[in-house]
C-alpha cells in the first residue's frame, strides 16, 4: 500500500474513533466568548472522545482528530471549519496542564455546546477539579507569551486584523487580554462566563476594532498579569489541580463506554 492510501485509511480511522466515541464537542473561538465580527470568523470548535480499547491499551494510539475546511498550511477563512477532537487521556492531560483553551469546553452551554452526552456533562461537571494555582501560572504562561508578540517588532503571522490607526494585530491583542481576565475569573469564581460577561466585552471589543492604541493595550496587558499573578498565589487554591478526582473520572468513563460497546466492531 502507498504511503498516501496509508495516510487516507488513517485518517479516515480517526474520524471514525471521534465520531463513534464523542462524548462533548462545543465552539471555542470568537464566536463563544461574544467577540466575533459576524462575517469574519472562521469556525473553531474543540471535541473529546472515548478512543477504543486498543488504542489505549495496546501500541495504537489517538491522541486527536484533526479536521480543516482548508488545506494543511492554508490560513482560514470566514466561515472555515478547524476542529481538533482529543481522545480523553490527551485531553485530560493537556488541561490539568492549564491549557486555557481545552479547559473552554468544560463551561459552554446552549447553542454552543454542539455535542454532548452523559459522560460529557460528568466531565464538564468535573470543571472545579482544575482550578489550582498551577492553573493559574499556566494562564500567565500564555498571556507573557501573547504580550511578548504583541510588543515585538513582527507581528504575529497567524492573525490578520490589523490597527491602520495604530499598527498593531487587534485579534490578537483582544485575545491576550481575554486569556488575562478569563484566567482571573476561573482562579477567584471557579468559573467562566460565556460569553465574556459585560463591562469586560465591551472592552475587548474596543480593542479588536483598533481604537485603543497598542501602549495602551500592553498596559492593559500587565495589569491583567499582575493581578493574575497575585491570583496565583492564593493559599486558599491548591498548589495543583485535583488530578485524583480526574484519574477516577478517566477510568470511569472509559470502562463504562467500553461495556457498553461503544466501539464494538
């Protein structure tokens, strides 16, 4: 078999493992956080899936499903389709880690929460497990990464809004800044409002249309970080997230889907 019919049966195999085993798939991007400009956005959606056993068990692995309306290298559109699909482990895995974008799914309700099922709610129920000091380092991790390419020379090349006023990549600079108040939300509430709850969206808003100039914006930026940095420090969090109540959670799930066939045959 060719290398190209070898990659065809893959991927097909993996569409089948993310379909068949789904158990949450909801919108991530703009559209559920309320930042969208309508006409513009691609379509960024994030799914979790029961793999088979074998797939866990033996030497086969999925770790994701990765699906794009455009092809690999080609920037999205308005309208275009990227869909990433985790088999539990990995996702589970990633946001014990902090990730801030794999743990969006675990509070997207109504018209964006575009898949579920029993054991998708148990995991969203399962949210206040990840809040943790680490959790909210993580989220600085990744805001002092988004200030540092929006205060350097280059701009970032994945994103395409650009200030004529000021000069600066304004979905990329409203998107750091969400991160910052997304994660101080979490840490102090154990939750995350979608969407961003008012006067915050206005705000952000504001800075995706170009008319807050970059200074400003970066100012915005470190006072985000420093409060999520005092955050973090809080004695009344645990220093890292319940990885106990998720490993029972993990084990749960998959044994219960694997007697119940979900994958048979």
């Amino acid at each position: 078999m060719t290398t190209r019919h070898s990659e065809e049966r893959d991927l097909e195999r993996a569409r089948e493992i993310a379909e068949r085993g789904l158990i949450l798939r909801t919108t991530v991007g703009s559209v559920v956080h309320g930042l969208s400009n309508p006409g513009t956005d691609d379509r960024d959606e994030l799914g979790v899936c029961i793999e088979p056993p074998e797939y866990l068990l033996g030497f086969r692995r999925f770790e994701h499903f990765v699906y794009r309306t455009q092809p690999e290298g080609a920037q999205s559109g308005p309208g275009d389709l990227d869909l990433t699909v985790y088999g539990l482990h990995k996702y589970c895995r990633l946001a014990l880690k902090g990730s801030p974008t794999t743990l969006l799914p675990l509070f997207v309700a109504g018209e964006h929460l575009l898949a579920t099922s029993e054991l998708g709610r148990e995991l969203q129920a399962l949210a206040p497990a990840f809040r943790a000091r680490s959790t909210g380092r993580a989220f600085l991790g990744y805001l002092d990464a988004q200030r540092q390419g929006l205060a350097g020379a280059k701009q970032p090349s994945r994103t395409r809004e650009l200030s004529a006023q000021h000069g600066y990549d304004t979905k990329y600079a409203m998107h750091a800044l969400r991160i910052g108040h997304q994660g101080i939300e979490f840490l102090t509430t154990g939750r995350i409002a979608l969407p961003v709850a008012e006067p915050e969206r206005s705000a952000l808003r504001e800075v995706r249309a170009g008319v807050v100039p970059r200074d400003e914006v970066l100012a915005r930026i470190d006072a985000a970080a420093a409060r999520l940095a005092e955050v973090s420090e809080d004695p009344g969090l645990p220093a890292q997230p319940d990885a106990g109540a998720v490993d029972r959670f993990v084990v749960h799930a998959y044994r219960g889907a694997w007697d119940a066939g979900a994958h048979a045959g």
